[in-house]
C-alpha cells in the first residue's frame, strides 16, 4: 500500500505546444479511491498513463509513497492497471488470463493458482476459472480483468474507464462492486471516468480536470455544495446547474424581476472587470415554486416536464425583463432553467410558473475570472 504524488507533472506530447497535462500538483493518500474527471480530451487517461510509466513526463515529478517513480519502467512500480477495453486473452481460460501476468514474472505454479482462486472467490468468478472469455458476459469478463489485476497484489490500481464497455444497468451495479472490493482490499486506486454520476457514486475524492489544468480536487459532498469555478459548478450535477450572468444594481442581483440580494462577502470580491455584473448558479433542486408577487419569484415558461417517477424537472424559458442577462444552461438551451417540481403537481406545457432561488442556496461567481466568491 502506498500514497500517490503528482508534483508539478507535466506532459506535452511531441509535436504539441498545448501540455496535455499541465504541473499537475495531487496528493492520494494511501488507500483512498481517488477519481479523476473531466470532458474528453482533458488529460485524464494521459494523467493516470504518467503513474503507469506508459507516458514520459516532461516536467516534475510522481513519486509511489516515499520513492521517485519518474524514471522508474513501468514493471518495477509495483502497480496494476486496468483498461476501458480490457482485452483478455481468447485462447486462455480465465485462470490463465488472471495469471499471466505472475507466470511471465517466473511465480511457482502452486503460488500462482492460489492466488488466481482467491481473486476468483473475491470477484464471485471461481465457477468460470475454466471458461474461455468468450463464453463470459460482458459484466464477468470485466470481472476478469479486475482479478488480473488483484493477483498481482500491487501497491496501486489504475482504472481508466473500465466500465464502459457494459451496459447502463450492468455499469451500475460493477460500480459498487468495484468500490467497495478496493476498499475491502485497501488498495491505493486512481479510477479515470469522464462520467460524473459515476465520479460521485464512487470516489473518497474527486479530481476534476479541465483542459489538463486541475480545477479542484475534493469530497463528492464538498464538490455539489461549494464548486470553486464555474466550470466544476456546471460540469458536477444532473441535471446540470442553472448558471447565468445577470445585472447588480446596490449589491442585488436582478434576474428578470426578482431581486437577489448578495451577501457583502461576494459584493466585495466583485471588480471593474464585472462591469457591474455577477454570475449565479443554482441547481434544479434549489427552486420553490412561490406566488406570482414573492418579491424574489422568477417566471418561467414550461417548454417540457421530464418525468422520472420520483422527481420532474421542468425545462422552462426565463420571462420578464432579461436585459442585460445572460443565462446559458450547459444542458439547457440559452435562457432555459431547469426546476426540479414535485410529479404529482407537474405544470403542463406552456403553463407560466413562478419560481424562488432557496435562500442561500445560490452560487455565486465573478463573471470575468469564474472563480466563487460566496463560501
Ligand atoms: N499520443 C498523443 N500525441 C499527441 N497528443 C495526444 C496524444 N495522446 C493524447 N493527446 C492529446 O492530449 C490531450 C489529453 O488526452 P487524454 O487522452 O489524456 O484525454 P482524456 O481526458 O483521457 O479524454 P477521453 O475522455 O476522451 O478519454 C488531448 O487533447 C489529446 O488529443
Ligand atoms: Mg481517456
């Protein structure tokens, strides 16, 4: 078992001016299941290749516990990887595949085949250790990848996308699984998903990466309630967060006609480069519906409601005075809000709601850096 260093690591692929990871600076702690999120192209997988030694790194350093990896070939770090497309052995029973990796190492075969049984007792394979792959499901030959890993009994599991492969209900229920067997095992694990439910359901900590810039690394719990810029606001939650730009006139924010008292705090960090204007975020489930003269109700024109059997959300259009607004959804369309409404009372189509921001359930960034400036 170890802790896993990023310090200052960077890669710029050859060719490139742009790092695909840039001085990328993160601390897991040992046996902590740490997730690595963000959109395609954002530097995960090159990221978790940079542990794996599967990647040069050109600028800092990555150490496994007290020891400076960085030079170190991929086979003396003492880790295991397993990949988004796992690519088992076809010829080879299961228990070959699993224990391949020891065979080429030179283990006895005895040590071998009772490591490769105990991971199968873990992983519920034990009945299937003569099968070839292609007589598994996808859910159990994903299960055999993750024994390939455990036999070897490294000191840190990396996990780029290993779920995607399987089907929307198989995912959710290998998620768990694969969560609580690291745990069981201790295991240090770098898990790269670009899936944020899954980040969530998953993760002691989340990393989200934009751009190969690290944007904030913490709890699920810390990430939803208190998102550091806009990116991670918008990026953290499904539905996605209603996010907009709107006019501050003495310290109150005004979206249509409601009136949106800002807290001093965030007055105070707003500047020149604002132009007298501030960001807001609130989320779908931090909306009442209120009566039409509430001094803070905002309009909204139904466009459709998404039922899910325990929730509906309303995708509405901002009404009234949005002048100088700017409310850009990243899943709604431009003016757009997303509500969250109890089903049994659901509003129909073309139906005008008022709605309410909870108080102190807003978000609150500076327009020109992005950055929050509510706690
Ligand atoms: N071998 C390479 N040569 C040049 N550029 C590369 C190479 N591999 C990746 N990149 C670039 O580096 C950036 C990060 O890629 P990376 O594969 O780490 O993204 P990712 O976050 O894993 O994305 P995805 O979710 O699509 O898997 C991208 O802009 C990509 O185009
Ligand atoms: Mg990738």
């Amino acid at each position: 078992m170890a802790t896993v260093t990023y310090d200052h690591a960077s890669r710029i692929y050859p060719g490139t001016e742009r790092p695909a990871v840039d001085q990328l600076n993160l601390h897991v702690e040992d046996g902590e299941f740490l997730v690595l999120v963000g959109p395609s192209g954002c530097g995960k997988s090159t990221s978790l290749r940079m542990l794996a030694g599967l990647e040069d790194v050109n600028a800092g350093r990555i150490l496994i516990g007290d020891r400076d990896v960085t030079d170190v070939q991929p086979k003396d770090r003492d880790i295991a990887m397993v990949f988004q497309n796992y690519a088992l052995y076809p010829h080879m029973s299961v228990a070959d595949n699993m224990g391949f990796a020891l065979k080429i190492a030179g283990k006895p075969k005895a040590e071998i085949r009772s490591r490769v049984e105990e991971a199968a007792k873990i992983l519920d394979l034990t009945e299937y250790l003569d099968r070839k792959p292609k007589a598994l499901s996808g859910g159990q030959r994903q299960r055999v990848a993750m024994g390939r890993a455990i036999v070897r009994n490294p000191q840190v599991f990396l996990m780029d996308e290993p779920l995607s492969n399987l089907d929307a209900k198989l995912r959710v229920q290998t998620r768990t699984q694969i969560a609580s067997l690291t745990r069981r095992l201790g295991v240090t694990t770098v898990y790269v998903t670009h899936d944020q439910v899954e980040a969530l359901t998953m993760g002691d900590r989340i990393a989200v990466l934009k751009d190969g810039i690290l944007q904030q690394v913490d709890t699920p719990r810390a990430l939803y309630d208190t998102p550091k810029n806009v990116f991670v606001a918008g990026f953290i939650g499904s539905p996605a967060m209603n996010i907009g730009t709107f006019n501050v006139v003495n310290g109150v924010a005004k979206i249509g006609q409601a009136q949106i008292p800002l807290t001093r705090e965030a007055v105070a960090g707003l500047t020149a480069e604002d132009n007298g204007k501030v960001t807001l975020g609130f989320r779908p489930e931090s909306l009442d519906i209120v009566a039409e003269n509430d001094p803070s109700a905002i309009e909204v024109e139904v466009n459709i409601v998404e039922e899910l059997g325990s929730d509906a959300y309303v995708y509405g259009t901002l009404k009234g005075d949005l002048a100088g607004a700017d409310l850009a959804s990243p899943t709604a369309g431009d003016h757009e809000v997303i509500v969250r409404i109890n089903p049994r009372t659901a509003p129909g189509k073309g139906e005008r709601i008022h709605v309410a921001i909870r108080p102190g359930q807003e978000h609150v960034f500076s327009p020109s850096t992005g950055l929050r400036l509510s706690n």
